[in-house]
C-alpha cells in the first residue's frame, strides 16, 4: 500500500495527477464540431446561388417600388381612403409609396426612415421630378419610431418593416399611439421567419427553409446578412395586434398576384395543408391587414 507523505499524501498525488489530465469532452468535442462545419460549409456552398448579383441602384430600385405600390395597396380591404388624409408610411424606404399617396389625394404624408442615403435620396426628389409634391410630401430621419414626435394620423402604413422590428410589442403601441381615433394601420409583411424564404433567403440559396438548417455564420460567409431580423412569426404577430386595442377590419395570408395554374396549384396546397397543426407557421410567408382604432 502506498504510505503517505508530509506534504498531504496520496490524495494530494491523486489531484495534481487529475489536474494534469486533458479535460477529453474538450479534446474530443473541439474536432467533432469543426468536423460538422467543414461538411455544413460544404453542403451550404452546393446550395448556395452566385454572389456575382449587381445591386439596383437607387433610380432602378425608386421605379420597381413604384411598379409594386398598387399591387401592395390592393392586397388591402377595405380600400383605403387616401382624400384629405395625413398619412404615415413606416420605413419609407425609396419613398415610391408616399408619391403615390400623395399623387392620390392624401393631403399630407410624412415618410419615416431609418437610412441616411435613403433620405438624402428621397429629398431630392421633391427638388426633382417630384417636387409638384413637395408640400404635402416630407421624408424625416428616425432611428426608432419614438423620435417621430407627430400624431393624429388618419392613417398609419407598413409595408415589409415589421420583420426587421425586435420589441414588436413597444412599436405596435407606439403606432396605435398617433392614430387618430377612427384611424385605420394597414400593414403587410413578407416572408415570415419559418416559411421557405424567411430571412430573405431567396438570393443566397435556392433551397427553401435553408436558414432553419444551416448556421447563421455559414450565410455570413456568403455575404447575407439578416439586419437584425425580428424571427418575425404570425402566432407573435397575431398576439400583440389583437392585444392593441385595435378592431380588425381584413386579414389575409400568402396574397399573391399571380394567377399562372402552377401558382395556383401551389397556393391551394399551401392552404391546405397550412390546417394542418404545427404546419402553420411553415407554409405561411404573407401576411396583410388593416386594422381600425376606436372612435
């Protein structure tokens, strides 16, 4: 039998000897995770579509936006009533949406932006082919919602800006907040988190649902960033709007505009099968509605 020694013995030995021992989960884990990213980096790559896409610049992307405001605005029921209303549009973006507004009779239209460059842009147009509008248009710069300090708004638009928005509750309240009693919030947003193109995906990979499968750093590699975004669901949504004290008037999922059969077809499976529980979530990408604050 060992003997003991002065300085604490065998189990003092026993310690230093543990001590000096490599931890193996760290030795064993470290390869196997590394392992798992070098097979995922691989299979993201043969998933992955060519970097070599050329951004529009801020004209081409000004005429897009303008080509899709009726097809947004149109995806909303009832009709909105834009004569003599002051109007909000949130994440004004290219500034498209509130021209056309305005274009249409509103009689004020505040665009609210997050981009510098997109209100430097936007501002000059009502120097340039838009400046017939430039009494009733204005685009103001605001890092949050609170530092708009208007209110009274006889309508509040959002269009695609609810998924980047992490504190959904805050915003929601802060919007009910400057409309007017009687004012009516349209929103739409697409694509939800969990349907195939969530995160914006569809320019990174051509394979539906791919940021619920590969990790976040692997699309980072590839240039996409997710700005931020909100995992924008509908159970989240449909949570806070029907806690805001708002009535709903229209809601509608996965509106599209297309009318070919193979959208068709496709649009008739998703529906049925988004009944099915647990399904929901998957097969929902759009989401539109209005909703009206108590008079």
């Amino acid at each position: 039998m060992p003997s003991a020694s002065p300085g604490g013995g065998i189990g003092q030995e026993r310690r230093r000897e543990s001590l000096e021992l490599p931890d193996l989960r760290v030795v064993v884990a470290k390869p196997m995770k590394n392992e798992r990213l070098r097979v995922s980096r691989l299979a993201f790559r043969a998933i992955s579509r060519p970097t070599s896409v050329a951004a529009l610049d801020n004209e081409r992307s000004f005429e897009s936006r303008t080509k899709a405001v009726q097809q947004f605005l149109g995806r909303i029921e009832p009709p909105l009533a834009l004569e003599g209303a002051r109007v909000l549009d949130v994440g004004s973006g290219y500034g498209a949406l509130c021209f056309h507004l305005a274009e249409n009779g509103a009689a004020r239209v505040v665009g609210m932006e997050v981009s510098p460059s997109l209100v430097e842009f936007t501002r000059s147009l009502l120097t340039g082919p838009c400046a017939h509008l430039a009494d009733r248009v204005e685009f103001q710069l605001a890092a949050d919602i609170d530092d708009l300090e208007e209110y009274d708004f006889d309508l509040i638009i959002s269009q695609d800006v609810l998924i980047y928005i992490p504190d959904l509750e805050r915003f929601t309240a802060a919007l009910v907040k400057r409309l007017k009693p009687g004012g009516r919030l349209a929103i739409g947003m697409s694509p939800l988190w969990y349907s195939p193109w969530g995160g914006l995906i569809k320019h990174t990979t051509w394979l539906p649902w791919a940021h619920l499968i590969f990790p976040e750093e692997l699309f980072a590699e590839r240039g996409h960033t997710f700005f931020g975004d909100s995992h924008m669901t509908v159970r989240r949504f449909l949570g806070v709007i029907r806690n805001s004290g708002l009535e709903e008037q229209y809601l509608a999922f996965n509106v599209v505009s297309r009318s070919g059969l193979l959208a068709t077809v496709a649009l008739a499976v998703m529906s049925a099968l988004r009944t099915v529980p647990g399904v929901r979530e998957l097969l929902t990408f759009s989401l539109y509605g209005s909703w009206r604050r108590p008079a």
